[in-house]
C-alpha cells in the first residue's frame, strides 16, 4: 500500500521524489514524507494527510540534496500523525528508512535495544536503529553491509529503504514480500514500490526477489542475498508510457478507465488463439499437467474475487471441473486439501497482493500447480506462478477498480476455454468460435456507455438513499456483489448484495418504503425468477432499477421502476462485462454528486500488501 521512491545523482532530487510520490497516489495513504542527505546532515519533512501538505511544508522548508527517498503510508501501527509519517530516523539522526509492509518482531527487537528513546509507534523506526548501530561498531562504517545485517534479524513482510550520512550518494534498499523495483539511467539510480513512479525516467527496471539487498548509486546497482551473495534480480521493460498515468481530459481516473474498458478488454483478447491452440502469456510447467486437473480453487480478494465467482461458472461450464472460489485471506487457515491434481488460479490485479501471494505459496508447498491472472507484468504473483495469462488493462489508476474486473473476467474466460482444451473437452473450433464471439464484447461495452447521462439522472434521483440492496442470480449474482462493493467504496453509503433467491430467507426484512433494490435481469435462464424477485422486493415498497438486455426489457418495464437496457452479450457467461459497467457509473455519479474522492476513497488502497 505506501509508495516508496528513492532518487541518487540528481541535483533536483526532492523535486524528482514529490512527483515520483505524486504518481503513487492511486495506491491510497494517509500521510507522506522526504529525506534527503544535504551536506553531514539528513533533512526530514513529512506530514500527515495528502501529498499536498507536504508539497506545502517543502515550501516553508526547502529540502535539496543530490540523494534521497520520499513516501507515503497508509497506516498499519500508529495513528497517521505527523510523527509516525515516514521517513523515521536513528537515534543519532545519522540514518533514514521508509518502509511498506510490517515487521512482525519489532517489539522484541525494540526490547533489545534497552534505554533507547523512540519517537514514534510504528514498526519501521526500530529498522533504523538497528542500522545506525551497526555502523556506530564498523571500523568503516558501510550502510550496504549494515542494513544486510539488519534485515537478517527482521521477520515479516518488508521493503525498506535507507539513506546515511556516512555513506554519500548510496541508497541501500532491502525486500521480502512487498514489491521494490531499481533501477538505473543516465547516471541516476532509482528505486520505488511501483514501476509507476519511475516511468518518466526509464522502462527498463528490475524486480528484487525476496531476501535480496541492493545498493544504488550514481554508478548503477549491486545486488546480493542475505548472505552476501551477488544476486540476479527479474529485469524486464515496460510496454506502457506515461500518458497511461494521466487523465487525458477526464475528470478523474475512474471515469478515464471506465470508458478505457473496450479498448482494455480487446486488449485482452488479442493474440490469444495461435496455430488451433490457446495460449497462456508464460508458461514454466508441462502444459499437459494442466489436463490432469480435477479440481480448482479460485484464490483472490475483494473485486477480483468476484470475478474469481464468473471464472468458476465458465470452468464448470466449458472445461467439467469442480470449482471452490475462496477468500485468499481465508484459504491457508482452514488446511485446505490440495494435490498435484488440484489447480489453483490466483488472481490480483497488481500481482502483489499479499493475501494471495500467501495462499499461492501454500498451494505450491502442497504441489498444486499455480495460474496467475493478472495485469502487472512481473510481478511477485507472476513470478511464483506456474503459468501466467496478463489480462493487458494497461495501468489502472483509481483505486476502485473497474477496468481491472472487467478484463480478469475476460481472462477468467479464456482460463475456463484453455482448460476445456487441455482436458480434451472442446475442439478448437467452437473454442475459435467462442473467441470470435467475445470479440463483439468490445463495441458491446461501446454501446452500454452511451447510457450515461441516464445513469447519471438516477444518481441524481438517488443519491440520498440510505440503504440500497442489489440482487442477481447465476453470473448476475457477482456483479451484484461488485455493484454494492462500489457503491459502498466510494461513495460510502450503504449497499448489500444477496443471491435473489435467498431473498425470502431473510434479507427481504431489509426492504422497506423508499429502498432502493438494483436488480440483474439480462434475458437468460434465470429471467422468470428474477422477475419474480422483483415483485417480491416492490410489493414491500422498494424503488426497482433493472439492469436487462433488448431481451427482457419488456417485461422489465411492466415489474420495474427503472430499466437500464443492454446490448445482448454474445454469450451469457460474457453478460456480467457487459452488466457491470452502468452499476460502476451510478456508483461514480452518486459519490461525485455527493462531493467524495473517487479516486482515493478513504481508508482504501490499492495495492494491498498487508495481511
């Protein structure tokens, strides 16, 4: 979740690092910081809240050096309060650390550190301690060795990034299950959390693995393990530029990347289909394993778990394998049964999703072979995985997700038809013929946001309304968990989601005069029952607002306040890529009428890697 940025050999060094952290917004935080080595001393500015109260303390106290790291945090230990804002540093002010991820054993190590003063409540100041008291016993003092010592005694999830007045021109960074990328161009080194605050400078990076330290200075970057080993980090360039990382005349990044998802989702389906065969984006296994599988588990978290529930319809579907969709959270908790037989998908956005990297990695311990979806090349969740398909949604800024799921659903799609072909199931012309049909998907999703300005119209109508119930069956219901999620997210009012048919188990005792029930009803096999839930939810007084297709509109105009009419999908199983779009713009309308931060929501990040 924080965003990290570390800059060595450039005269404007502060001014590289603030817009570095300006790029980093999206990933959500409370509170942001710089450090930089002017002359035999560390500078410190940080504050508490958005990025803009620190550009503002810069004003008041010119920061300037030629090296120095910056960050913003989203609090885990301590309020977010000027004090526990990073950078934090050594008792003798001689070292500088930010950090993204948590050091499960900082209190034992702050016990061992008798009589020291520390002036804030996190996790991350005992790291530099630590290291300003490795270098007080050097007969001549290096910070790489230093912090190589250091991290040998932290336990948990960590990158840290220092800067020390001995040690000129040298950041020394230091990872273990939280991303840190490095790297160097024209005579400046580099490192950050996110390829995006770098892609001004260069494309081509590398990825620290877990338990590598690197030093970076003017001169390039050196590598090593934790025994002091040269170490080879996973190199590789970007194929996005900057422009993906800027509004390009929209109001904000959520409603860019709404309107982005045909190009992403066609973006998606591009070169999947070569020589009569499916193809994954990277394998590293035999791909007939694949074709032994009788059973999936679909691992992921919040949206891309929902997606993560279309996935396992289409593999039900198409490839006849039992499928379990589960909280990645959850999954290493409950000694789940896995063996070589047993598929894992795992799915995240970033790719560095710490739950979900954590479930993958038991399920490899128990020999389960692993599939990454996702969207960031290079990533942890790629590297691990035994095969990879990229979904290709190019950056996605805004923390709420949207193009990110409706591209996961598309590659969830396509993992169900590339298992059906493993497995012998289809032949590869009704899967080339499927593939044809998806690619209606694009111009489909055209057409469904030409409803905006009347989705905008039913924000105006309800933005006031308190409680508002989404119901869905089939592959409707996961679009009506995701459609209360954004609802919930960013514009902070209360939603739920239920399975229509569970309604009269309960849930229906929410109803009342003036809710608002959201219903998925695209024609389908589940149309006259969810016509029949809608009578049920208005009979007791709730305003309906179906979500159909030119199919049902008919009898959705007849049992419904509101219909919002949809192109046909070209497949039901593609129906919820097509559904959930008007359900992301009433959620976007209703929060910015309300005056919120779609693109940061509070408490929310983006990239999680925390448990």
């Amino acid at each position: 979740m924080c965003g990290i940025i570390g800059i060595t050999g450039r005269d404007d060094a502060v001014d590289g690092i603030v817009a570095g952290l300006t790029r980093l917004e999206y990933r959500g935080y409370d509170s942001a910081g710089v450090v930089v080595r002017d002359g035999d001393q560390l500078q410190v500015v940080k504050r508490a809240g958005k990025l803009d109260n620190l550009k503002s303390a810069l004003r008041d106290e010119p920061a300037a050096g030629r090296v120095g790291i910056g960050h913003t945090r989203w609090a885990t230990h301590g309020a977010p309060t000027d004090g526990n804002a990073h950078p934090h540093l050594g008792p003798r002010g001689r070292v500088a650390v930010v950090h993204n991820g948590i050091l499960e054993n900082f209190q034992v190590l702050k016990a061992e550190l008798d009589g020291a003063t520390f002036l804030s409540d996190t996790d991350t100041e005992v790291a530099a301690h630590l290291v300003e008291a490795e270098l007080e016993v050097m007969e001549t003092p290096d910070l790489f060795e230093a912090v190589r010592r250091t991290v040998a005694r932290l336990e948990g999830a960590y990158s840290l990034c220092f800067v020390a007045v001995d040690d000129p021109d040298t950041i020394v960074v230091a990872k273990y299950e939280a991303p840190l990328i490095v790297a160097h161009a024209d005579g400046v080194g580099y490192c950050a959390s996110d390829v995006a605050a770098l892609i001004e400078h260069t494309k081509d990076v590398a990825a620290l693995l877990d338990g590598q330290i690197a030093r970076i200075t003017p001169d390039g970057v050196d590598v090593v393990d934790l025994q002091g080993k040269p170490a080879e980090p996973h190199r590789y360039t970007v194929d996005w530029d900057l422009s993906a990382a800027e509004k390009q005349g929209y109001d904000t990044f959520m409603l860019k990347e709404i309107h982005e998802q045909p190009k992403a989702v066609a973006d998606t389906l591009l070169g999947r289909f070569d020589e009569g065969r499916l193809h994954l984006d990277e394998l590293k296994t035999d791909e007939r394993e694949f074709g032994r599988v009788d059973k999936v588990f679909v691992l992921a978290c919040g949206t891309s778990r929902y997606a993560g529930m279309v996935t396992k319809y289409a593999i039900e579907h198409w490839a006849g394998i039992p499928v379990e969709v589960e909280e990645a959270s959850e999954f290493r908790y409950r000694d789940p049964i896995l063996d070589p037989h047993t598929l894992v998908i795992a799915i995240s956005q970033s790719g560095e999703t710490t739950d979900t990297i954590a479930a993958a990695t038991h399920a490899k311990d128990q020999r389960a072979p692993v599939i990454a979806l996702c969207n960031i090349v290079g990533s942890t969740l790629a590297r691990e995985a035994d095969g990879v398909l990229y979904t290709h949604a190019g950056l996605e800024v805004a923390v709420a997700s949207t193009k990110a799921f409706t591209t996961q659903i598309i590659g969830g799609l396509l993992l169900a038809l590339y298992l059906a072909q493993q497995r012998g199931r289809m032949y590869a012309s009704e899967i080339e013929d499927i593939l044809s049909r998806l690619q209606q998907v694009p111009p489909a999703l055209e057409q469904v946001l030409e409803l905006d300005g009347q989705i905008r119209e039913l924000a105006e109508q309800y933005q006031g309304v308190n409680y508002t119930m989404f119901i869905g069956r089939h592959v409707g219901l996961p679009i009506a968990y995701e459609g209360a999620l954004k609802l919930k997210e960013i514009s902070y009012l209360h939603a739920e989601a239920f399975a229509a048919g569970e309604m009269k188990h309960g849930p229906i005792a929410l109803i009342e005069e003036g809710s608002l029930v959201v219903a998925l009803a695209p024609a389908g096999h589940v149309f006259g029952k969810m016509v029949s839930n809608i009578q049920e939810v208005r009979a007791r007084g709730a305003a309906v607002l179906a979500i159909g297709t030119e199919g049902s509109t008919a009898d959705l105009k007849a049992n419904a306040d509101h219909v919002l009419t949809l192109p046909e999908a070209p497949h039901e199983l593609a129906g919820p890529i097509l559904s959930v779009v008007p359900l992301q713009l009433f959620a976007y309308h209703i929060a910015t009428l309300r005056g919120e931060d779609v693109d940061q929501p509070r408490n929310l990040a983006k990239t999680v890697t925390v448990e």
